[in-house]
C-alpha cells in the first residue's frame, strides 16, 4: 500500500513562503500590501513603561523602513556653480577694497612713477616668447577657433 | 604634434587666455606652463578663480584667418 506524501508542514517547495507572487514587492507584511509592520505582542514591555495595549497601538503606527518614498538627488553642481552659490570672491570680482593702493603689503614702496598697470608691458614680453611656437601650433589639425584667435590677437599686439 | 591633444600645453593656453582675457595673456601663459596632474585640474583651478566654467577649446566665431 502506498500512501500519497503529505502537502503540509515543513519548508516545502510549494509552500506558500516559497512563492515569489506571495511576496509584497513593496514590502511590509506579506500580501496584503498595507505596507505595515504584523502587530504582535511584544514581552516585558511593562518594565519599559509601556502597556501591552500602548505596544500593540504603537506598532499599527509604524510603517516597516523598507520601500521609502524615492527623494529627488541633490543636483550635481559645477565648481564654479559651487562658488557662485557661497558667494566667494573670485580673481575676477571686484576688489573690496577699492581705497588700498597698489604697492599695499609690498617691503619697500615702488618708485612713484610705477602707479599704472603694468601687464601690457609684461604681456608683450611674454607674448614675443611664445608667439613663434604658438602661431606653430594654431596650424596643427584640429586646434581651436579660439586659439587662433588669441594667436592672431598676439600677432597684432607684436605688430603694434 | 600632428594634432590638437587635449591637456597639451597649447590646449592649456587657449584656455587659459580665453578665461582669463588676453588682457592677462601673460599671466595664462606662465600659468598654461604649470604640470597640470590632469586637464579637469587645471579646469578646477580656471573655475575656481574665474568663478566659470573654462573658455577655450570653441570652433566658433572664428573671424579671420592666421
């Protein structure tokens, strides 16, 4: 005589703990998809301060952590959306101090008739170093618009 | 160079003289000529005391030959 297998008890493939449709996708408890935590009676609560009733109150309250509400990421900013933001003097704000003079912090003072800007002069020392290997570069394939145009800016300035 | 690489010296320099203005070419040279550890440095640094993005490296607008 054979005897049919039994369908109960025991972590069995068929089992409904083994079914993946009986699993809430949004968690919480099992399918009935209330995203709550089974209220349950919880022991020696008492000594904590707290009455059975309060406990079992408390935890219809509560919803499980899991599947929390997607928040929008914070966006993601360049560093110069990052200065701009906090506010920060750049080399290219205005000076706070438009009353300090130019020698300010410097040793010794400069000679009086020192009082203009000087970076054309320094620019065109610096210009007539690198122009014959720039104007070299402004031909290779590929190279920028804007290089050329600084290229023949430098060339004009050399030019006079 | 047979062509134009990014982060080469010449590439530091357009960027360089068109973020800070050709009226500060000699201060974008020197500071092209910096061993930059990479392009997105050298980029941070151009950002951070300009308070923009880099300028440079654009194919437009280009007036008159050289």
């Amino acid at each position: 005589m054979t005897t049919a297998p039994e369908n109960r008890g025991g972590d069995r493939p068929n089992a409904s703990q083994n079914n993946p449709a009986s699993i809430n996708p949004l968690g919480g408890n099992g399918q009935s998809g209330d995203n709550k935590q089974a209220t349950r009676y919880i022991p020696d609560m008492k000594s904590l301060g707290s009455t059975g009733v309060e406990t079992m109150a408390q935890q219809g309250g509560a919803s499980l952590a899991g599947n929390p509400t997607p928040t929008e990421p914070a966006p993601k900013l360049s560093i110069a959306e990052m200065l701009a933001s906090t506010g920060m003097n750049t080399l290219m704000s205005d000076t706070d101090n438009p009353s300090e003079p130019i020698n300010a912090g410097l040793d010794s003072q400069l000679p009086a008739n020192v009082t203009a800007d000087t970076r054309d002069l320094e620019n065109l020392e610096v210009i007539q170093k690198y122009l014959p290997a720039m104007i070299n570069a402004s031909r290779i394939p590929g190279a920028p618009d804007s290089f050329k145009q600084f290229v023949n800016y430098a060339i004009g300035r050399i030019n006079g | 160079m047979d062509k134009w690489l990014y982060g080469s010296l010449y590439d530091s320099i357009d960027k360089f003289a068109n973020s800070l203005g050709y009226e500060n070419a000699a201060i974008a040279l020197q500071l092209a000529l910096v061993p930059w550890d990479s392009p997105e440095d050298r980029d941070a640094f151009i950002s951070s005391i300009t308070g923009e993005a880099p300028k440079g490296g654009e194919t437009t607008n280009y007036i008159t030959g050289n």
